[in-house]
C-alpha cells in the first residue's frame, strides 16, 4: 500500500484542499497521515475527518519586527527535527504540501530524506513559506495560469485548486430547515477562515438596509460573534461552518467575501454571484487584491477596495449585484476552471 503524507495549516485555506483530496486518496489506495501544528486548527478539522495526525512546533515567518521573531526560528529548527523524525518512521511514498509555516520543515525534512514534495500555490503570488518550499519541492502545483511565471519552468505545473466535493452537493431544504429562512432573498458573509472585523463591521453598519432586502448568514470568525445583535430578525451569525457549509452555500443567491484564493474558486464553482472586499496591500502581500482582479476582470465578482468602503452604502452595492446576478453567473458559467483533485492525484500516483 502507498503511503502519503500532508501537511498544511495556519489558515482553512492551507487545509480545506487537503481535505478536499482525501475521498480520491483513499480511492486510489493510499495510508494517508497529517502533519500540522500543535494547536492550529488544522489539528481540529483534521481529526473530525478520522485521519492520524501528528502536532509539531511550528513558528511563524513574519516579515515585520515582533519579539517572537527571536524565539520562532528556534521553534522552527525543532519542528524540523520533529518532522523528520516522524517521516522517517512512516516512511511515506510522497509528501504533499498545501503550505502555511508549519510545512516548511515538514517539506524540508522529506527533501532531506528523499521523499519526493509536491506543493500547492492558491495564490497569484507564492506566500513566503511556499517560496522557501518551492527549493525543496519535486513539483509546484499552481491554481491560476498567471503564476506558472513566478516559479521554476521544470517544476510548475497548472493543476487548479481541490474543492471539496461536498460542496457541490449541498441541500438547500436542509438550510432552510437549519436558518428558518427562505422567505426572502439569502446573503451569505465568509470573511475569509479566521473572519474579517474589516468586512463585519461594515456588514453590521449597513445591517438595516441589507435585511430589509435579504436573510443573513454571517460566517463571522473565532470571537467574532456580536452578542447584541443575537436576536435581531433574519440575521444569523456562525463563527466558523464546517459540515453545514455545503447547505449554506446551496441556500445562498449572493455572497460577499474576502478574497482568499479557495472561497472564490469555490464560489466560482457553485456559480455564487459574488461581491470581493480583498484584504489589504497595507496588511499582507497583496495576494487577495491579485486573486480579486482577475476573478473581475473573468466577470465573475464585483470587486470593492477596503479603502473605499467608508464611502459607499454596502447595501445598494449587494442590491446591485442581486439584481444583476444573471450576468455573473453567465460569466462563471462559461468558465473552463476545473477542480483540481484530479490533475493532482495524477501527479501524486505519478511521483509516489
Ligand atoms: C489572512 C490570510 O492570510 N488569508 C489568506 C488565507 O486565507 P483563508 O485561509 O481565509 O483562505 P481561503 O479563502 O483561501 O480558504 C478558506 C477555506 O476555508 C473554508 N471555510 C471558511 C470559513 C468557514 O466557516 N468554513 C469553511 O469551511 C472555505 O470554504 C475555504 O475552503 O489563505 C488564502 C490561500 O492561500 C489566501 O488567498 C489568503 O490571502
């Protein structure tokens, strides 16, 4: 029997694609084992899926002055040894790396035992921790054409994002049943896996108007829940969804969203006319606004800069995007994205 591990983590959108792989790996046969952080959540959603998982230390890689960034590369030297200590006891076939900063000395620690790596860039622009990744890896799989630019010619490879099939099966009526909704119009909020105070402040500002038009579902983060607003009528708030996404979606006629690689390819997938609040050039490397550009210039997302959100009424925006949604679906139905689970267990029956 082949054996794979993966690794990922920090975010859902560096381990919502390796759950995404999972039913396809068991199909093909392989043991599979996790490697994540100690206390990420990927430590969580992964258990709930029944897959042995290991916890190693893991630091983060920032790019600004923060005192832990003195104690993080110890942390990181550790996970190193951590990790190759367990990969070499598995001794898997090949490693798969949907990235974060606890892959990077899991990917490391397989290079260095000659374990064949496979990497997943979601991004228009590699993250820190896949560039570092991307010297040790056999292959890079990327999501969107336009970044086959930024890597090694005889390692990129165009192979899509995995989305959970799940997804695409959601069941309205259960939704209904679960919300109480259905009266009206739904919009559903995802502000990106760990919420976005950005987004839900100028969601909850603009709350009045939008409910006169919509049901809410607000997917609003960890700690993110406002308490005073608990009662208020055909709004609901979750603080992050995982088996009940697929019905929530399948309830959804409109979304607003950050602009996360993973939730847009899903959106695009379930044809969700969708409007984009990208996070910030000031607050990261920009990669969201990319992602959003290019799913605007496709014509599948309306796309509104943070900055410009004081200064608009959110809720003509999304009554806008509602009434126009044809012509978005239209666009996303003429899309030839694919899912990517099956180019990439291609690949990984190929290297292992
Ligand atoms: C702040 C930050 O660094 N964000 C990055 C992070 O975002 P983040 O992890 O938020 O990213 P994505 O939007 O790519 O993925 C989130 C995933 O979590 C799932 N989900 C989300 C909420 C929920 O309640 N339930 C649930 O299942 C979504 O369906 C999706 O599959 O990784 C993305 C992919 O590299 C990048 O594009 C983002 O810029």
């Amino acid at each position: 029997m082949k054996k794979i591990i993966l690794t990922g983590g920090g975010t859902a959108g560096h381990i919502t694609p390796n759950i995404a792989l999972l039913p396809a790996l068991k199909e093909a046969g392989f043991d599979i084992k996790y490697i994540g952080s100690k206390n990420g959540m990927e430590a969580g959603l992964i258990q709930a899926q029944n897959i042995p998982y290991d916890g190693i230390s893991s630091g983060k890689l920032r790019r600004y002055f923060d005192l832990k960034n003195f104690s993080d590369p110890f942390r990181v030297v550790k996970g190193l040894f951590e990790a190759k200590k367990i990969i070499k006891k598995y001794s898997p076939d090949i490693v798969f790396s949907k990235g974060g900063f606890v892959s990077v000395p899991v990917v490391m620690a397989a290079a260095f035992l000659k374990i064949p790596v496979i990497i997943h860039e979601s991004d228009i622009t590699p993250g820190l921790a896949n560039k570092i990744a991307s010297k040790f890896a056999t292959k890079i799989c990327t999501n969107f054409p336009e970044t086959l630019q930024y890597l090694p010619k005889n390692k990129a490879i165009l192979t899509g994002s995995p989305i959970r099939k799940e997804l695409l099966n959601g069941d309205k009526e259960a939704a209904c049943k679960l919300t109480g909704f259905g009266d009206k119009p739904t919009l559903m909020i995802i502000g990106g896996s760990l919420g976005s105070v950005i987004v839900n402040t100028a969601i909850r500002k603009a709350l009045d108007d939008i409910l006169k038009e919509f049901n809410v579902i607000h997917i609003c983060g960890k700690g993110n829940v406002d308490e005073k607003l608990l009662e208020k009528s055909g709004y609901l708030q979750y603080e992050y969804v995982d088996k009940e996404l697929k019905d929530f979606f399948a309830l959804a006629d409109v979304v607003v969203s950050r602009a996360g690689a993973n939730t847009i390819c899903e959106l695009l997938a379930l044809r969700k006319p969708n409007l984009l609040i990208p996070l910030s050039g000031a607050a990261s490397r920009g990669d969201q606004i990319l992602n959003a550009e290019s799913f605007e210039n496709a014509g599948y997302s309306k796309v509104i800069d943070e900055e410009t959100l004081a200064n608009i009424s959110l809720a003509m925006e999304i009554s806008e995007l509602y009434k126009n949604r044809q012509k978005y679906i239209d666009a996303m139905s003429n899309s030839d994205a694919t899912n990517g689970v099956e180019n990439i267990i291609n690949l990984i029956k190929q290297y292992s």
